[in-house]
C-alpha cells in the first residue's frame, strides 16, 4: 500500500476560524430544534458566541450533509446484517414556492428514517424510487406497511415483494407520526421555495433527528441521560 493510499483525508474544518465544537453546535440548534437561524444566532451569543445568522446558514449547508452522511453510514454498518426488520412507508403533502409536492418517507420498526425522498408526482415511478434507494441501502425488508394508494403494490410488484406488504387502517401510524417533527420545523422556516432546497434539509434532518431522539416516553429516566449522553458525546466526534 502506498504511502499516498495510507495518508488520512484532511478535515473539513481546515481552515475555518470558528472551532469544531462550535460549528456542529450551530448545526445541532439549527436543525434538530425549531428555530430560526437568528434565534440561533442569538443563543449563541448568550453564551459567548459572537457569529451572524449568515455563518449559521453557510455551515449548515456545509456540514450538515457530512454529519447526517456520517450517522447514516453508521446506523447502516451496524444495522445491515439484521433480517426483521419492518418498514413502514408514507408520503405527506409539502408546498414548494406555491406547488404541491410529495415527501415520502420509509420508517424502521423502532421509528427511525431510512429514506426522505421528494417527488413531483405520487404515483408508481415515484414510490419506484424511494423503495429502491431503501433497499440498496438497507437490505431486504421482512414487512412492508403501507396506506391504500394503489402505486406501492404496483412498484412493490416489480420487485418482486408484493408479498410482504401489509396494509391497515392504524397500522402505518410510526410512518405518520415520523412527519411531525419535520412539520413543526418547515413552519419555522416558512416553508421552501426549491425542491432541492427540501431534499436537502429533510434528508439531513431525519438522520440528525435519528441520532438525537431517545424516545424519551418509552424508557426510565436514568436510561434516558444515558442514551442522551452517549448521542451527544458521539456528536461531538462527527466529521473528526
């Protein structure tokens, strides 16, 4: 192996002024929570940090990619090997610059986001799509629950896995309910004006969401701080 093959790729904060810690903090506030790049701003500065809003932006579209890239390829390292899984699939209308436009979103049995994709139409080219860029990633899917719109078994036909699909009324609710977060932080931002613009952020929304959320509801306190914990302190290693 070369010397060259061998040497370590240079880090993504080379050369900015601002340290590590606080960039991926302004990417944290700005993403995970429902806030406004000046309210973000603003908290910074409370605690001594002194940076405008425009930074707040330029390093989320910098950085915010390679951090959910980094979680993302992580989760998949450790949860590749794992056959049971079931996967629930769901689309929500999303108004881009005035036009209705489709998030659609594939959910693991624990809650987390595989896929956020964004399509033009809702129809079976577009569910094509999301299904197959989650199955490249995650492998074979042992259930597959979706809602009554006809293009899931008619994509879910060319692939031969029409047969795990399942279907019922209250059955895609982890699907539905893995909207809302993004819902309250599309609010804040007022919506957006470019379908790239949404692909974007949803995708790396959902894979800092995942790292983030312990589901606080379903567990003790003290495994909670704990879990809470061990995310933040892997947080601060992200993009290292």
């Amino acid at each position: 192996m070369s010397r060259k093959s061998r040497a370590k790729p240079p880090s993504p904060f080379l050369r900015f002024n601002s340290s590590p810690e606080v960039i991926r903090m302004a990417v944290m506030l700005y993403v995970r929570y429902p806030l406004s790049l000046r309210n973000v701003e603003d908290l910074l500065f409370k605690y001594g940090v002194d940076i405008s809003h425009e930074n707040v932006r330029f390093w989320w579209n910098r950085f915010g990619p390679v951090f959910a890239s980094d979680i993302r390829r992580q989760r998949i390292k450790r949860m590749r090997g794992f056959r049971n899984w079931r996967w629930h699939v769901d689309e929500v209308f999303v108004k881009i610059d005035g036009q209705t436009h489709y998030l659609w979103r594939a959910v693991d049995h624990e809650g987390e986001i595989l896929e956020s994709y964004v399509t033009k139409k809702r129809d079976k080219k577009a569910a094509l799509k999301v299904l197959r860029k989650a199955l490249k990633r995650h492998g074979q899917a042992e259930k597959i629950v979706t809602d009554g719109l006809k293009s899931y078994p008619a994509a879910m036909r060319e692939f031969g896995n029409e047969n795990r699909r399942e279907m019922g009324r209250w059955n895609n609710n982890r699907a539905e309910n893995s909207h809302l977060p993004f819902r309250r932080r599309e609010r804040v931002m007022q919506r957006f004006r470019r379908m790239k613009s949404l692909q974007k952020f949803a995708s790396v929304h959902a894979n800092i969401h995942n790292h983030l959320n312990s589901e606080r509801h379903l567990i003790d306190r003290q495994t909670y701080k704990t879990g809470r914990s061990a995310a933040l302190a892997e947080w601060q290693f992200l993009a290292a």
